[in-house]
C-alpha cells in the first residue's frame, strides 16, 4: 500500500532544472597575443557584436602538441571581457589547464552536461558550384542556432561607405547598394536585392546554415560563421556581377564557401 508524506515546500525559494545559452570559444591555440590579434581583425570594427554574453572556454580542439601547454587564464579572461564576453565556465583539456581555469573562476563543466550535439548530414554538393578559399578566425563555435532569428531587419536606403549594419539575432535584408567600403552583418542570412560591392558576413555568431544572397554579386568580402573569402581572389565569371548564393559546405576537406549563380 502506498505511503504519502506530508510536505512542505520553501516559501522563500525553488530549486530548478534549467539550461543556459552559452556562446562557445573553442581555443585551438593558447598563443594568447594571436588569439587577441584575431579577435582584433575579426571584432575590431564591430565594438557592440557581444552585449555581455555567457562564454564557455572550450580546449578540446587544442592541438595534441599544445594539450598539455600552460595557458595564462587570467590574461585569457581579461582578453574576454575586454570584448564584452562573460567567461563563465571552462571545458576539456588536460587537468593541469582545467586547475588553472578553476582557479582563474572558471567552473569545469563535463561533457555530459553539455548539450547535445546532433552531427548534421553533409548537404549535397551543388552542380556548377565555384568553391572559395578557406580562412578560419579565432571566433564563436560554429553551431546552429536552437532558435530561429527574430524578426527580420530591412533596410531600404543604400548603405554607404564606411557605414555599418548589423542585424543582431536575425536576418538582413537590404534593398539598396551596398556600396565600396560599406558592411552588412547578420546572425542569420543576409539578403541584397542590389549590387552587393561591400562585405557581407552571414552566420556572424557562428550559424553554418546561413547564406548571403544578392542580385549582383560583387563583394570586397564574404563571410559565414567565421570562413571568409576576399576580393583578392576574384570570384569566377559565371557568379561576378550576377545573382548568386553563398552558403558554407563541409566536407572531408574542411569548411569552403560555395557561390552558386542563381537562375535569371
């Protein structure tokens, strides 16, 4: 026969599970001044890009020479928080870097008590494709966001030389020129019905999925979740000053940027 008990709870407080969205740095060096060097070239010019953000320092991709290397934690936060990132929690690496961090105020976080990471099938690589060049800056993890961006940010004047947009959490749409010199920045896809001859960068907080897309493609640079091409090397004819897609495969090769022309 089943016992019930009498309770009480606390009417002063509650006790919870709960989960919290956490913006991850996987270091893959511990080389402190490139690290702050390529934030540097990556941030730089975006002063407002992290608005005070949890951080997870993740060492499980240090490479095996450096798995065991002595990582100055306190300059690594310091580096952190100068750009508005809350380090909060430290994951992987050797014992020695996780008594460091602990000691530096990290908490050591096991990976069971990481979310899930489903892996992602492998898109299909498209006909005709032109591949860019791969260049991967010291920046967030590369996840897929859990929640689909907020309401979509449109922009109906030309955005100048030396002007900025960002669309935070969401998507981009412009319809006007992006002009030399001029930037447009998304969490999410970012959409020119005009001539794009400024930079465009998708996926800014590190979402594989997004895609830049625009009617006449003729950047200064291109970007998503961090993999990035210049102008330095031209795009090929069939896409250059045509409509045109940019989304991010993954293949056994590592990460390319795949500019597909649209049909007119």
């Amino acid at each position: 026969m089943p016992v019930v008990l009498a309770g009480q709870a606390p009417a002063s407080f509650e006790l919870k599970s709960t989960s919290l969205s956490l913006v991850s740095l996987l270091l893959k060096l511990p080389d402190l001044e490139q690290l702050r060097a390529e934030f540097e070239t990556r941030f730089g010019d975006i002063p407002n890009f992290f608005d005070q953000d949890p951080l997870l320092v993740d060492l499980s991709l240090l490479q095996a020479e450096h798995a065991q290397a002595s990582i100055d934690f306190e300059a690594l936060l310091s580096l952190l928080k100068a750009r508005k990132l809350k380090p909060m929690a430290v994951h992987g690496g050797s014992p020695a870097q996780i008594a460091a961090a602990t000691q530096a105020g990290l908490v050591a976080v096991s990976e069971s008590a990481l979310p899930h990471r489903h892996a992602q099938e492998s898109p299909q690589e498209p006909q005709n494709k032109v591949e860019a060049d791969k260049l991967v800056a010291a920046a967030p993890a590369k996840t897929k966001p859990q929640e689909e961006p907020a309401t979509t940010l449109v922009v109906e004047h030309p955005v100048r030389s030396g002007q900025q947009i960002y669309a935070r959490g969401r998507d981009l749409v412009v319809l006007a020129m992006v002009n030399p010199g001029a930037e447009v920045i998304a969490d999410g896809h970012v959409h020119v019905y005009a001539p794009l001859r400024g930079r465009a960068i998708a996926g800014a907080r590190g979402d594989t999925s997004a895609r830049i897309f625009a009617l006449n493609m003729q950047p200064e640079l291109i970007s998503i979740a961090g993999v990035y091409r210049t102008a330095e090397t031209p795009l090929a004819s069939e896409v250059w000053r045509r409509p045109a897609q940019i989304h991010l495969f993954s293949g056994e090769g590592g990460d390319k940027l795949v500019i597909t022309a649209l049909a007119g």
